[in-house]
C-alpha cells in the first residue's frame, strides 16, 4: 500500500489526469465555439436554416459545463490531492540543505587557505 501511496502522490499522474480532463473539456468548447463562427459567416448554408441562435446557444452549453468541470476537478481532486501531497510529503524547510552548507564551508576553507602564505 506505501508503494501505491508513493506512486500517486510523486508522481506527476494525478497532474496529467487533470491536464486530459481539462484538455478534452476545453476541445468542446472550441468545437462548439467554432461551429457557432462558422454557422453565422455569410453564405454558409445554416445561416439560412435559422440554426445561429442553436449554435450559441451549443457554445454556451459547452462553456458552461468547461466551467462546472474545472470547478468540480479543481475541489475534488486538485484541493484534496495538494492536502494529501503536504501531508504525507511535506516540503522542505526553508533554509539551505545540508549538503549545499557543506559545500559552501568546503569552499570557504578552500578560500581562506589559498589566501594564506
């Protein structure tokens, strides 16, 4: 079960799931959005058919469920993904890591050395 909790919460697969669910959402979006520009350019043949006013509203229908779906990811998976990401991994402190304030007294000393006669 670690290792599974591991998998999930390092990984970049809960980010990538997010970015196919938004990607295919947002494609609908301009699908529809396109279909609606299309339809009202002159001597297209929907414009005659009277079908403008479907075409928005097609676009609207699908902006609107862009928004409910981004909003739905977003605090219920993303919110609780980030909370579980913190608490089982938490972020560094900040300050410098250990081995980089090594490093840097290594090179003091080096320096201070090399000064010398």
């Amino acid at each position: 079960m670690t290792g599974f909790k591991n998998f999930i919460l390092r990984g970049n697969l809960v980010d990538l799931a997010v970015a196919v669910i938004i990607g295919v959402a947002f494609g609908a979006v301009v699908t529809a959005f396109t279909a609606w520009l299309t339809s009202n350019l002159p001597g297209s043949d929907e414009t005659f058919k009277g079908t403008q006013l479907g075409d928005f509203g097609f676009f609207m229908n699908a902006l609107i469920a862009f928004v409910i779906l981004a909003a739905v990811v977003y605090f219920f998976v993303v919110v609780p993904y980030t909370k579980a990401k913190e608490r089982y991994f938490p972020s560094p402190e900040p300050g410098t890591p250990a081995d980089i304030q090594l490093l840097q007294e290594i090179r003091d000393l080096l320096a201070a050395g090399s000064k010398a006669p």
